[in-house]
C-alpha cells in the first residue's frame, strides 16, 4: 500500500504516519530529508526523533531522495518518507545559493523518486500543501510552490490512498 499524507504545517501529517507505520509493520525505515542548518531546525529535528520507536531504521537522504527509497524496499518493511517539502528544497537549492535553483539535479531527483514509488509496495509519505494561500510575491517562493504543486499531484496518482491532514483528522482524498 502507498499512502500519502499531505496538509499544512503542524497539522499532524508525521504524527499520523508514524502511528499507521506502527500498525501496519514491526519494522520500519524512515527516510528523512530535513537537515539541521540552525538551533531551530536542529531542535525540530530532534523531536522527531525522540518521537519515533528506538528499533526504527532512520536513514537521512536530503537530495538522493529515489535512490534511498529503492534501497530501503529491497528489505522487507514499510517505508516512511518525511517529508517532501524539505527535499525539494535541498534539490533545487542544495548549497542554499537562492535565488539560483538547480533545475537539472532538480529533474533527475524527481525522476527518480516518482520511479521508485511506482515500483514500491509499502511506503507512506508525508508532503506539505503549500497552495492554498496567495501567490507568492517573489520567483524563488513561486518556483518552490510550483514545483511542490507539482510533485504532490505526481505523488497522489501513484499513490493508493491520500489523505488531506488537518488538525491531526485524516481526510480520505483516494482510495
């Protein structure tokens, strides 16, 4: 089964696919994107593990985010990818030299993952909706939203199920 969780900020998407990783395996790889460039993130990330079963596998991919996926479902366990949003950032501006995005690791990156979802057989991921505000004022931040407008209607094709989060509810979308 792949599932998607999609919904804004702090609206419980990791909590909730921690929970349903937990009761749909006893073992379980989380593929983590997010990298600690500040206290703040360091902190958020930290959370997060703490947050997670101590026999969990955590691997950290911010770009090779397809090939990690590949490798973690040649074992037999439910992956878990959290979360997309920090990925294509890491992808698209991978040394942080905004405005200038890299739209050709970019391309492959996503190429790649979208391969190896369709191949795999149990995953969840966690992806933010970022468009459901104002058009952004600037290219960087409309290119970022774009692109994850994109991804996320790639995502959910593929997907078996999907669910709008909101206020930690599940809200069936598919399947």
């Amino acid at each position: 089964m792949r599932s998607l969780l999609i919904g804004g900020v702090r609206s419980g998407k990791s909590s909730l696919a921690a929970r349903w990783a937990l009761q749909r395996s006893a073992d379980v790889c989380v593929l983590v994107t997010g990298i600690a460039q500040d206290a703040e993130m360091t902190a958020r990330i930290e959370a997060h593990r703490r947050a997670r079963p101590p026999h969990w596998t955590v691997r950290e991919e911010p770009i090779r985010l397809g090939h990690a996926l590949r490798q973690a479902t040649l074992q037999p366990q439910l992956v878990l990818v959290d979360c997309l949003t920090l990925w294509i950032s890491n992808c698209l501006w991978p040394a942080a030299t905004l405005p200038e995005a890299d739209h050709a690791l970019w391309g492959t990156e996503r190429q790649q993952f979208l391969a190896a979802l369709r191949s795999s057989k149990d995953v969840i991921v966690v992806s933010n909706e970022v468009g459901a505000g104002i058009v952004p004022e600037n290219a960087v931040a409309r290119l970022f939203r774009d692109e994850q407008g994109w991804l996320n209607q790639a995502v959910a094709e593929i997907c078996d199920e999907v669910f709008l989060v909101t206020a930690a509810l599940p809200l069936r979308l598919k399947g």
